[in-house]
C-alpha cells in the first residue's frame, strides 16, 4: 500500500528560497519514497509583476523594497547560499545582479504541464538554475526557448507562445486563484487541495509534515 499526495509548488522563478523549499522538499520526498509518493506540479506566483522586462538593479531594487543596506544584503546572501548547498543547489557567490519580470517563464511553465508534468518539474530546476547559479536572464524568449528545448519541449512551440499571449489568460486566472486564497509570500506548498507548508522548510520540516499528512490520508494502491 502506498500513499498518492498531490503537491502543488506556489512559486516564483526569482524567489531565492523557492530553490531552497523545491530542493528540501523533493529531498523529503525520496526520504519517503516509496511508502509515500507524490504528483507535483508548479503554480503561477510573481513577486514583481510590475517588474519591466529590462529589469532593476537587484541591490537598488532590495534596498527600495525592504531598506535593506549592502551589508545585510550579502549577509542574507551567504545564508541563502549555505541553505542552498545543504539541499543541492548552488547558488552563484556574486548573487544576481538584476531582478527581472518573471510572466513569460510562468506562461511557458502552465505549457509545460499541460504537455507533461515531468517537463514542467525539470523546466522549473533549469530556470532556478537558470537564474540563481548561471546568472542568466528569465526573461530573455532566447533563454527561455532554450530551457524549453531542454526539458524536452518543442523549440518552436515555445517561441510560437512566447511571441504572443498564449496561456496569458490562464496564468494570470491561476495568479489571482492563490492571491485570493491568502498566499502573499512563496514558497507555499499545498498539499491534497487542504495542508499548506510555507517557506523555505529544512528537510526535516517537509519530511515530518508529509508523513502526518500521509497518515491521515486515504491509503491509494499504486500499482506499476
């Protein structure tokens, strides 16, 4: 008997923490495996969506958000870097330099999972990649039909959606869904439509929370 959870991933492609939360929690996930499997899939969520496509100094664009100062900038920097390497993911020591619109990424990745949701899971590790450790622009149609094309999508299809509208409609419905059910700050993690876990958990977090979780539901046999 194995236990089926279905996970929702509320995110950002600029969020520094939502690379922490997605590598502890699919860490989590293999501690548990194969008792407890999961179908997890990424919703919309922009943490500027006023952000222009050219994008804003990171430093300039921290410092107006949250007054935050150089030095409490790299210090937050070496802590995300450390819970980063904790989890697998690295992120560059020179930190991003800019902050960039993230809309087209999320059009390409609602595309992704209706086409199959395990390239949409490895569309979402290359743009965190993408940004957080190549230093790369998640805005930029080349990048983005390039991280296409290599999670398995179709190149052209991907250029085709991102030189019109394509998914705007739907993506931006998906948006208001979790703005209007309370979300404010991502990563949150909801898991069977009715548990939330949120922010950047240690894997012990995600992996107690999933056993509880799992425990309280309905045993689903899986078979091969």
């Amino acid at each position: 008997m194995t236990t089926s959870l279905h996970i929702d991933f509320v995110s950002d492609v600029s969020c520094p923490w939502c690379a922490v939360g997605l590598g502890a929690l699919e860490t989590a996930l293999k501690n548990i495996a194969p008792d407890i499997q999961a179908e997890l899939r990424f919703q919309p969520f922009e943490l500027n969506p006023q952000m222009p496509k050219e994008g804003q100094d990171t430093f300039e664009h921290l410092n107006e958000k949250y007054g935050s100062t150089r030095e409490q900038q790299a210090q937050m920097r070496d802590v995300i870097r450390a819970r980063g390497a904790e989890v697998g993911f690295a992120f560059s020591p020179e930190g991003r330099p800019r902050i960039y619109n993230t809309f087209d990424a999320h059009r390409l990745l609602h595309w992704a999972e209706l086409e199959d949701v395990a390239k949409q899971v490895a569309l979402k590790k290359s743009l965190l990649k993408a940004y957080f450790t190549d230093g790369q622009n998640p805005s930029d149609p080349e990048v983005l039909v390039a991280l296409a094309a290599a999670a398995g999508l179709d190149a052209a299809r991907a250029r085709e959606i991102l030189a019109g509208d394509d998914y705007a409609a739907e993506t931006r419905e998906r948006e208001r869904m979790y703005t209007d059910a309370g979300i404010r700050s991502v990563p949150a993690i909801i898991i069977n439509n009715e548990h939330l876990i949120s922010g950047g958990q240690p894997v012990e977090v995600f992996e107690r929370a999933l056993r509880q979780i799992a425990g309280a539901a309905p045993q689903q046999v899986v078979t091969a």
